[in-house]
C-alpha cells in the first residue's frame, strides 16, 4: 500500500511537471510568435517605406526626365532677331504643281516680306505678313490685296498664327503652345517625345545627340477636322551655336492636300533685313 500510495504520488508529481512544461512551452511559442510577428511587421513597414521611396524617386526621376526632354527642345529652338534667307520652293496640290525662288527678311516678333520669283525670275508677288495682317502686292497686274491674318488659316486650312508662320519659315517646331508630355521613348537613340496641345498632339524626334529636331508630325485634337501636318528637317548647318535645317519636307492634310519642299538656298541671322519693300498705303497701286 505504501508503494501504490508513493506511485500515485508520483503521477500526481508528473502530471505537475508535464503541465507546467506544457505552459512553458506555450508561453514560449506565444512568445516566439509575437517576436516573429513583430520583425513581420518591422519588414513590412520597412518594404512599404522602400515601396513608398521607390515610388517617390520614379517620379522625381521621370520629372527630371520631363524637365530634360523640354530642355532639349528649346535648345534645339533657332534664337535670332533678324533672318535673310533665299529658298528654293517647290509644291504639289491635287489640282497643280509649281515652284518659285522666295527671297525673304524676317525681323522677329514683327515683319516678314517675302518676294516671289516665278519662271525666267520675274516677280510674280510680293507679301507682308505681321501680327494682324496679310498685304500682297502683284507687281504685273499693280494689284494689292489686304488680308486678315486670318487668310493664311482659309489658304492652308492649318490655324496658323504670325509666330507659327516665323517659326516654319526659320526651321523651328510649331505649335509648342503645351508642354504637357504624354508620352517619350528612345528609338534607334533618337528621342520620340509626345506632347499633347490646344489644337494638335505633337510628335517631336530628335536626332541621336538631342541637338536636333529631325521630325515633327501634328494631328487634330478634333478628330472631325481630319487636320494633319508632317515636317521633315534635314541637312543641318551648325550656325551661331544651333543647328539650322536647310532641308524642309512639309505634308498637309485638310480637305485637300498640299506638298512643299524647301531648300534654303542662302541665309544669315541677324543682320541688316535685305529683301524688304514698300508697303503700298491704302488707296493707292504700286
């Protein structure tokens, strides 16, 4: 009876030690599991922090992008005061073809006269073109016609202003009324940039080394208007510390279409203008 009494005793004792290990076993899982879920959470924080920096360095990075290909553009941008150029034009319609020989004096901002030389050189027309208007002067017939600037938007179908005319003629993009860049890529090492304006997205690429603008295509935010423009700058010069196209391949598309290919034959920047005239006054014939 005494051994039964010292081995139930002792199952009681066993019962007491195999309890308490079972509750420090548990405790200690309890713990284990809190000190694991605490580094979870730690790591967790810790990616959210890095997923949250990453986030904030792509759009750094891709403003700093945006700042860069703006940048470029307006490096590639022709900056002068005055332009005297002689451009060799040759254009194709639907209905006909021709070129002509267009002596032309800029003075930026204000006034550019052109003077229009058809077959065996003999002046044809004569234009003014500033800020508000349109004079053309046909020197065979004495006839002068007064026009709204507006008149060159009925001609080319094309909303042209006077800075967009400048601009065309210098070998300058137009219609960089917007900055907003929706989209940029880099193809063959040339830049691709997308800008998204007022009247026209705007397709820009530039050459290899960013100095150039090479292409520039417009289409019609107003897809009813079916309205596009393709330019091409080719043969680049190095003047004055920018590179100036004297290769130009223009496509329009309205409701008809137009082709024009200018060659500039010789040109100079600020310098005296050389191919102005007299404006005739109202009234009056040259």
């Amino acid at each position: 009876m005494a051994g039964l009494a010292i081995l139930v005793k002792n199952k009681k004792y066993m019962k007491k030690i195999l309890l308490i290990a079972g509750l420090i076993l548990c405790l200690a899982s309890c713990s284990t599991y809190r000190k694991v879920q605490v580094i979870k959470d730690a790591l967790s924080k810790n990616d959210s922090a890095n997923t949250e920096l990453i986030s904030k360095k792509a759009k750094i990075d891709s403003a700093a992008i945006v700042k860069g290909i703006i940048q470029k553009i307006e490096l590639a941008k022709i900056n002068f005061t005055t332009m005297n150029a002689r451009f060799k034009v040759d254009y194709e319609t639907l209905k006909n073809a021709d070129n002509y020989i267009v002596n032309a004096s800029i003075q930026k901002g204000k006034a550019i006269y052109l003077t229009v030389r058809g077959a065996m050189g003999v002046i044809g027309l004569k234009a003014f073109i500033n800020k508000d208007s349109v004079i053309l002067v046909y020197p065979l017939s004495k006839k002068v016609e007064r026009k709204p600037l507006s008149f060159l938007q009925e001609v080319l179908k094309i909303p042209f202003t006077y800075t967009t005319v400048e601009d065309l003629m210098v070998g300058n993009p137009i219609f960089m009324d917007n900055t907003n860049i929706v989209s940029y890529k880099n193809t063959n090492g040339k830049l691709q940039v997308g800008l998204m304006g007022a009247l026209f997205k705007n397709l820009i690429i530039l050459n290899e080394d960013n100095t150039k603008i090479v292409h520039l295509k417009l289409d019609d935010v107003d897809i009813n208007q079916h309205r596009t423009c393709d330019i091409s700058y080719s043969d680049h010069t190095p003047y004055a510390g920018f590179q100036f196209p004297q290769y130009r391949d223009i496509s329009i598309a309205a409701n008809n279409k137009l082709e024009v290919h200018m060659e500039v034959k010789e040109f100079e920047f600020d310098e005296p203008l050389k191919y102005t005239f007299a404006i005739p006054k109202p009234g009056k014939r040259k």
